[in-house]
C-alpha cells in the first residue's frame, strides 16, 4: 500500500506555478522521495527525486520540510503538456520490489 | 537518445497463443524491470534483472519467462497466454550506480488476450 498522501486533483494556469503536495509522515531514514508523471496511455516519466535536500534539475523542483514528512514538487511555469498524473513515491529501491504508486494527483493545466 | 524502447505497442493474442515482448534501453543502465499494469492499479514486478547474465522472480512471475540478452535487451515471453494476462506491460531500467537511481520506463506495449 502507498506510504503518501495526495489530493486527487488540482488545477494551475498556463505559464504559473504548479506546487504539488504530497504528505509521506511514516518516511524511514534510507527511502527516497521520487516523483513520476503518467500522461495518458504513456509510460511513468521520472521527473526528480531527493532524501532530505532540496533538488532542482531542468523539469522540476522538490522541496523536502526539515522533518521529511512531507514534501512539494514544484513546476516553475506549467505547460498544458504537464496536465497529467503526478506520483509521489518513497521507497529504498531494492531490487524485486513492486513499484506502489497511490492514486496521485491529477493535475490540470488550464489555458 | 531514445531512452527505453519497447515493441510492440499493442497487440491482440488468442488464448494459448505464445509471444515475445521487447525491451532494449540504450542508457548503458545494468539493471532492467519487467511490470504489469492493470487498470486503477500500480505496477506489479513480474521479472528483473540487476545486472546482464542474472535474472529474478518478481511479486507475479507465473506465466511468464525472461531473458538478458545483453546488456541493451530484456525480453518478456509469454507461454501460453491467457486471458488474466491481459494488461499493459512497462519496461523499466536503471543505472546499478546505487540503490536509489530512478528508474525509467517504456511507453508501455497493450496486451489483450482474447
């Protein structure tokens, strides 16, 4: 079962700020968070991941709190082709594990 | 740079019917992954391979075959198909460099066993 909460839905305009949040309170110490989209019929696109620094990489940015309870993906300037599926994932990347996506939040991008 | 390359991308099979399904990545990544996805659901780990010449059951190995054919390809071979195999299959790899390189996947090939 998936160790984060999302909200199932969220709308951004075209050219603002899309913040994504995503609440991972059990987080252990050596999981990572990792955020992934899923545009319909496509396959999950990695988009950034961290363990308790910010990142930045020329997608997105991920901003972790102190306490790594939680966590905001950050789209600087959303397209309409960013209207997908987005996941937040912590995990320890193991071999032979499931990969547990929750329902996600599916975002929205109006023009 | 292509990324992961799977082929098909659709396909219809009858019951009983045998295929192979794809997968070649050309990010010099050691590790490949083989999931199943069905609707409203995450993805299910049939096969991996951690690096070229192993490979390892997954969590929904029943039915299914791999093989590491090099380093680039990971293929998926299904039997005898039935129908519970209808699904959408991704291909995933990954840099062995450490544990926690993200994986990448495929656009994923739409299997539908009539």
């Amino acid at each position: 079962d998936a160790k984060t909460t999302q909200p199932p839905s969220m709308d951004c305009a075209e050219g603002r700020a899309a913040n994504l949040p995503c609440n991972h309170s059990t987080i252990s110490g050596n999981e990572y968070v990792y955020w992934y989209r899923q545009i319909h019929s496509q396959g999950p696109q990695y988009i950034i991941h961290g363990l308790k620094n910010n990142e930045t990489n020329e997608m997105a940015s991920l901003i972790i709190t102190e306490d790594r309870k939680s966590s905001t993906l950050i789209l600087p300037h959303a397209t309409l082709r960013d209207t997908a599926v987005y996941y937040c994932i912590v995990r320890f990347d193991n071999y032979g594990q499931n990969f547990v996506f929750g329902p996600g939040t599916r975002l929205s991008v109006l023009p | 740079n292509a990324g992961v390359t799977q082929t098909p991308k659709f396909q219809v099979l009858k019951t009983g019917q045998s295929m192979t399904l794809q997968c070649a990545q050309d990010m010099n990544h050691n590790s490949m992954y083989w999931y199943r996805q069905d609707p409203g659901m995450g993805l299910r780990l049939i096969y991996y391979s951690a690096s070229e010449g192993t490979t390892d059951k997954g969590e929904v190995p029943n039915g299914y075959n791999v093989s590491r054919l090099n380093k680039r390809e990971f293929s998926l071979r299904l039997e005898s198909a039935a129908p519970s195999q209808t699904s959408v299959y991704f291909c995933a790899s990954k840099s062995a460099a450490d544990y926690n390189q993200p994986q990448h996947f495929g656009d994923g090939t739409r299997l539908s066993i009539l």
